[in-house]
C-alpha cells in the first residue's frame, strides 16, 4: 500500500503543504504511537474532496455514534458488493463511542445488501438488544462480545465466511510473505488452531479473542476470518485486503511454488503498510462508491 501525504508530488519549487496535527479526540483509545504520530494520523481521506490534507472534525458523541453506524452499514454493503458473504453466516460490528461495552450489528435475517443505519441493532455487554428489531446472531454477540471486552483499542470487527479465507483456514494455513500487500499482515496474525462448532457461548469467543492478542487478523481453522482495526474502516478494509491475500496465495500455490520474503524486507515493508490509517483511507475512497451507488443505506 503507497500512499502520498500529498495532492501533487512536491517540487523544489513548491514545498510540500505542512500536515496539521491529528486532533486527539479522534484518536481511539489504545492507538500505538506509531499511528498517533505517522504521516496520515489523524487526517481526513483524500476521497473526501476538498483542501486536503486537513484533520479530522471533532465529533460530539451522537455525530460520531452516526459515522460508525454509516461506516458499519456501508461495510456491509460492501461485503455483498464484493461477494465476500455467504447466506446469513458473518458479522461485522462497530463499539458504540458512549456505551463502550455495547456494540452496533446487523440483524439476523437481513441479506448483507439490504443493511442499512435504520436497522442495525445495539446490543448490551449481557446479549440484550437494547436498540433495534431482534433477532440477534447469538454467534454474532459470542464473538464480538468477547473481542471488543479483550480489547479497549477495537472499534470494529469483521467476520465472514468468504470463499478464499474460508479455504486458507480450511488447510490451516498463515498468510505467507509473497506479495506487497500481503506484508500488511506479516507477523500481525495468527491462526485460532481449534474448531469446535458454532461459536454460540462466550467462553468460545473468550478463546478467539485470547489468541488473537494485540493482532489485527486471525484466521480461524476450518473457519474463516477475523479481523479488527481502531475504527469501523480499518477493520472492513482489512477483511477485505486479507480475503484478497488468501486469495493470491491459494491461486499462486496452485500455479508454482511461492517466492518468500525474507524477514528483513518483509518486516521493514510490513512497517510501512500496517497502520489502521492507511487502511481507513483505503475505505473511504470504497465508502464513496458504495454510498453513490446505494444511497438508501444510509435511511
């Protein structure tokens, strides 16, 4: 992932504009320096338009409730939109910014391309839906409960059944260092080596949440995968970038034998690309066209 801090390359010239401070509070809780300091910390998307680059607008809590509620809805939106779904199975969910052991989701029963804001559900750190038309995916609440509680930097989770991941998990494999993109991930997952059915009780999703650790994705054998990021955006991005990276190493492996990376040049690039930053800012210029395209998620 390349990503400029700027509109135009800078000349000799014309300097490049200075880059604003990120505002903190629109730094989640937990954010590593790294992010709280890099290039595009804190700065809106490119794909928002406008003078660029400039920071964030601070929200009141209510305005930031409705932006990860948006995001949420368009990541589902997404998912349909990129055949990253399958039936009713998957989940993505977004930590309410106030009550921070609750969390947004969508309601069992709706096909992913029909989620919109207005039926998202909240649901309280005990299963209860305290916002919203039941039902409640109780693997859903199992899952998601757990993660967002081991936790505190997570803002949101993604969880499908897609093709590719789904067939990683099924072989038991880890994303290997084979391309550029796929050093995003570089010794920033892991894999959940169990299986013991539907996740339906807590102490399940305890177990997915411990292994996990501070990374951003698992791969969950015979499964599929998990991923997490500092806001609603990172984690959707990062889902679909993982399901792209299974993906390339399923059709390489089938084609030769893969060429790995060193450590070296993979952990110095997976520096480079692992930020939840650039992973938003990817999501936004996907959030641009999806809400162009089906405007009606946002009701």
């Amino acid at each position: 992932m390349t990503l400029s801090t700027h509109d135009t390359p800078a000349t000799h010239d014309t300097p490049a504009p200075a880059i604003p401070p990120a505002p903190t509070p629109d730094v989640a809780p937990g954010t590593s320096d790294g992010e709280r300091t890099g290039p595009w910390a804190g700065l809106v998307a490119p794909a928002e338009g406008g003078q660029w680059p400039r920071p964030l607008p601070v929200r009141t809590v209510e305005e930031e409730r409705l932006h990860r509620k948006r995001k949420l809805a368009a990541s589902y939106r997404l998912f349909a939109k990129f055949g990253i779904a399958e039936g009713l199975a998957g989940h993505i969910s977004a930590r309410d910014p106030e009550l921070t052991d609750h969390f947004w989701v969508n309601r069992l029963g709706l096909d992913f391309s029909r989620i919109k804001v207005s039926n998202l559900l909240l649901v309280n750190g005990s299963g209860e839906i305290v916002e919203g038309q039941p039902p409640l995916n109780r693997a859903a609440f199992a899952i998601h409960s757990q993660i967002h509680a081991a936790r505190p930097d997570v803002v949101g989770a993604a969880h499908t059944h897609a093709l590719y991941g789904r067939a990683l998990a099924a072989i038991g494999e880890p994303l290997h260092p084979i391309s550029q993109d796929a050093l995003a991930f570089y010794e920033d997952h892991v894999i959940f080596d169990e299986y013991n059915g539907v996740v339906l009780d807590e102490e399940e999703g305890r177990k997915i949440a411990a292994a996990l650790g501070s990374r951003k994705l698992a791969i969950l054998r015979n499964h599929g995968l998990l991923t997490v990021g500092t806001s609603v955006e990172a984690a959707a991005y990062w889902y679909i970038a993982a399901e792209r990276a299974a993906r390339t190493q399923l059709v390489a492996a089938a084609a030769g034998t893969l060429r790995i990376l060193g450590h070296e040049i993979a952990s110095a690039t997976a520096g480079q690309a692992r930020g939840d930053e650039g992973a938003r800012w990817a999501f936004e210029a996907l959030y641009e066209i999806i809400v162009e395209e089906q405007p009606d998620l946002l009701d």
